[in-house]
C-alpha cells in the first residue's frame, strides 16, 4: 500500500548521513501526511511543534504541542500529522557517528535506546528556546566545512539535547510484569519485521536471542525470562520457527539457489542452513523443493 511520506523526512535518504553518518535539518510542512518509520540504520531525535499520532513499538502517543521525540531505528513508528502545520527540527545519526565509550553509556540510559522509556517528552516555552538554539547550531555547524572539530561539536549538541531531556523528564521503571509483555512485544515486532526477504544481498541480520536483545539494550537473560513468561516458549523457537517458515516460502516460491537461500537467511555456510533445515523439519530443502505443491 503506498504511503505518503513528509518531503521534511525525505531529505534523510541524502548523501549526509550516508557518507558522514549525521543530519540536521529544519522540518516544516502544511500538509497532513503519515510517515512510516523505513530505515534501519539511524537514530533520531525530533523538537517539534504540532497535533499527531506516535504509534512506537507497542504504544500509542497522541500529542499537540512542542515535545522531542526520541526514535531507535529498532523499534518501528509510524506519525500520523492530524493538523497541516508543523514546525520544529530533527537530526539523524548513525551508531556509528557515536564513537565515544562514555556517549554510548549515556545513549543506553536514554530513551532513544531503552524500549520501556518515554519517547516523547512535552517540553515549556524555555525548554523549547534552549533545545531550538541547540538545533539551530548545528545546522550552522554541519554546513561549516573549515571549522576543524565540527563532528565533536555536533555530537556535544546531541549530547546536550539526551541530558536536557533526562533532566525534564527522568525515566521510571516500569512493573516486572508489564516491562515482559512490551519487550515481548517488540522482540515479536522486531522478528517479524525482518521478513519477508526480498533480495539475497540484504540477509537476514538478527539471528540469535543476544542478537535481539542488543539491538533492544537488555540482557539477553532478561530477554529469554520476559518471552518465555509472556509466550511460554523460548526466544530461540520463536526465531528458529520463523526463519523456517521463511525458508519454505523461499524455496517453495521463489527460484533461489538454496545456497542464496542459506546465505539470504544468514547461515555462513549452505551446510548449516541443510542441517537446521532437516532437524526443524525432518526434510531436506532439496526434497521440499522438489514436492512443493
């Protein structure tokens, strides 16, 4: 189904945050468009102003008014705009653009990366003119090509940003039992979102229950108590159990070598895809594929 998408998001698909790993941009539109959440790689974090929708993982965020909006290219978000007019900023960076140790521990603690945080903070007319200012810095920085420590001081502006918004709102824990059904929920949402695979160049890429709990910055004990808790079966079946039922959409639909298969699926070796196959189904992919209906 095709999606209209705000020509404000689109500029993050430029050669910027590719090439540097880092954009900022002013975002202002008039229309009333949704915006599907479509990249994986890349972190964001949004000061504006306007009356929407957050759908983030498993909540639902209605808000009208300025706030920051933290987005973890893990978790998947749709915005749905329910006024034409919105104004504010947004910049992107990759993982890799935070290189520095302590900067990392500080993202963990934040709730650009933990999965039971509060992704959207309301922010008072004073907030609003410090974060602006922020923003608006580094727009003149980023364009700055003679300033030597441009990248150092755009990472202290998003680091400035994280702690203004611990400060305005310090993140509660949540209870045990409602913690384990959201990370089970978007451990689910994750898996599935990796499906179905379209091309044997982009593989699959989170294949193990540590895999998963890194990209949600839990403990993978943590990860394999909530599922089981919530599912009454482990993170393991739940992966192995997909990446089957991927695996016989492929060999049966497709025309695939079952070594691209293997590879699309993330198995280093056609062997190893061969003999999970056969333990998982009591099949070879050869004899499925050849009694396929």
């Amino acid at each position: 189904m095709a999606t209209n998408k705000a020509a404000d998001t689109s500029q993050t698909n430029s050669g910027s945050l590719r090439s540097k790993g880092f954009k900022v941009y002013e975002v202002s539109r008039t229309d009333t468009p949704t915006h599907v959440h479509d990249r994986r790689d890349y972190y964001k974090i949004v000061l504006v102003t306007g009356d929407m929708v957050i759908h983030y993982g498993d909540q639902s965020i209605a808000t009208d008014g300025t706030f920051l909006f933290f987005a973890n290219p893990h978790v998947p978000h749709t915005v749905v705009h329910r006024s034409k007019e919105r104004k504010g900023y947004a910049c992107l960076f990759t993982e890799a653009f935070i290189v520095n140790r302590e900067r990392k521990e500080l993202l963990q603690k934040s709730p650009l990366f933990r999965f039971d945080g509060i992704a959207v903070i309301p922010v008072n007319n004073e907030q609003a003119v410090f974060l602006t200012g922020l923003y608006q810095k580094m727009i003149a920085v980023h364009s700055d090509d003679d300033y030597p420590f441009r990248k150092e001081l755009l990472k202290s502006c998003v680091e400035l940003i994280i702690h203004e918004a611990l400060r305005i709102q310090p993140q509660k824990g949540m209870k045990e039992k409602n913690a384990a059904t959201r990370i089970t929920s978007l451990f689910l949402e994750l898996l599935e979102r990796q499906f179905p695979i379209e091309d044997t160049k982009a593989p699959l890429t989170l294949r193990t229950a540590q895999d998963f709990a890194t990209a949600l910055s839990v403990h993978v004990n943590y990860l394999n108590r909530s599922v089981k808790t919530v599912t009454a079966k482990p993170t393991s079946v739940h992966i192995a159990e997909r990446i089957i039922a991927e695996a016989k959409a492929l060999l049966q639909h497709t025309d695939w070598s079952i070594a691209d298969i293997a590879y699309s699926l993330g198995f280093e070796y056609p062997t190893y895809f061969n003999n999970f196959f056969k333990r998982m189904t009591s099949l070879t992919p050869k004899s499925l594929r050849k009694h396929k209906v």
